[in-house]
C-alpha cells in the first residue's frame, strides 16, 4: 500500500514539475528610482538656464565596458528633458580642450575619498563648459544573489540580479551638492522563470530612470 502512495506522489509531482516546465515564463526587470536630496534653488527652469553638464560616468570594477553605452543612454534622455545640456562626450572635449584633465580626475578622487567637492576646480569646469551644473554619475558592479527554498515541489532556486548607479549633481555657484538621487534595475528568476536580459540591458535601463529622475 505504502509503494502504491509512495509511486502515485511521485507520479503527481513529475507531472506537477513537467507542467511548471512547459508554462515557464520570462521575466523582466524591475527599475526603481529615488530622489534623495535636492536644493530649494534647483529647478527644471534653473538647469535649462544655466546648463545641465553631464560628467564622464564613473565604472566600478568590472563594468568598465559599460561607460560609454551607459552615457550614451542618459545623453539620450539628457536631450528629450532638458534644452540646455551637455553630452557626456562633449564635456570630456571642453574638459582636454582646458588642459582640466589632471585638476578633474584629482578632484573626482579626492571626493570618493572625503566626500568634499573642490570648489575651485567647479568654477573651472564652468568657465571651460559654459554651464553651471554639473552631474556625476557612478554606475556600481552589477551583484548577483542565490537563495535556496523548501515548497510543495521540494527544493526550489531563486537568483536575483541587480545593476545600479548614484548620481549627485554640483553646482558652481553654490559650490556644493544641489540634488542626489539613485536608481537601480532588479529581476528574479526561478526553477520556472528566466529573463533575456542582460547586465548590459539592466544597466541601460538604471541609466534612463536616474536622468528622467530630473523631470
């Protein structure tokens, strides 16, 4: 009698395991976006007036192939949202053009470590690019999580992964922080689920949700 039992729950579970296989589904990811700080001066009329800089975006270890397609993404969204704004690409121009190149990455270093702006090397930026905001962007390594599960089917497996970035904008003429925000792309999957996506893909859409965090 036990056999029987015992042969008839195996039999409903393979059956139960084959059904789940065959309407397994893709998934994709979800972006958050959050504003954390912005100054009473800063508005969408103030950027458009006194220009909006995009900085060259930072890479932490590991996406340093995603720089480039990552501003390019947030270029795209700079130009829909904002009437006066500076490609990351042309920034870097004006930036080699005034011989800034060493004062700016010293700059950049010495915030990561104090959390401290030179204020001189704002103005210079201001004086080189014509603009007065400027936005660093630091896109962090994408993370991966696996967490095991006891169900009704036996042992289940999840796998999270995630891309974010933060974001903070200077001004020189307050020469200090007038806004900081993040955003980061999200997508589980499990024994039935899967995505198509990529880190690539996830990382494209974290740099399009923390510019069109400005509107």
């Amino acid at each position: 009698m036990k056999t029987k039992i015992t042969k008839s729950l195996t039999l409903f579970f393979s059956i139960l395991a084959s059904i789940l296989l065959v309407t397994s589904c893709a998934v994709t990811s979800m972006v958050q976006k959050n504003v954390t700080y912005v100054s009473p001066n800063l508005t969408l009329s103030s950027l458009n007036n006194m220009g909006l800089a995009l900085l060259p975006i930072v890479a932490g270890s590991g996406v340093e192939g995603y720089r480039r397609p990552f501003g390019e993404a947030m270029n795209i969204v700079g130009d829909s949202i904002l009437t006066n704004f500076m490609p990351w690409n042309v920034t870097l121009d004006k930036i080699n053009n005034a011989n800034l190149v060493a004062e700016y990455n010293n700059a950049i270093q010495a915030y990561q470590e104090t959390g401290i702006i030179d204020r001189t090397i704002l103005q210079k930026l201001s004086d080189a690019t014509g603009t007065n905001y400027f936005f660093f962007v630091k896109l962090s390594p994408p993370t991966s999580k696996t967490k095991l599960t006891y169900g009704f089917s036996g042992l289940t497996t999840t796998e999270t992964k995630s891309v974010s970035a933060f974001g903070l904008i200077w001004s020189a003429s307050d020469g200090d922080v007038v806004w900081e925000g993040n955003s980061s792309a999200n997508v589980t999957t499990g024994d039935y689920t899967y995505t198509k996506e990529t880190d690539m893909d996830r990382a494209i859409k974290v740099a399009k949700a923390l510019m069109s965090s400005l509107k």
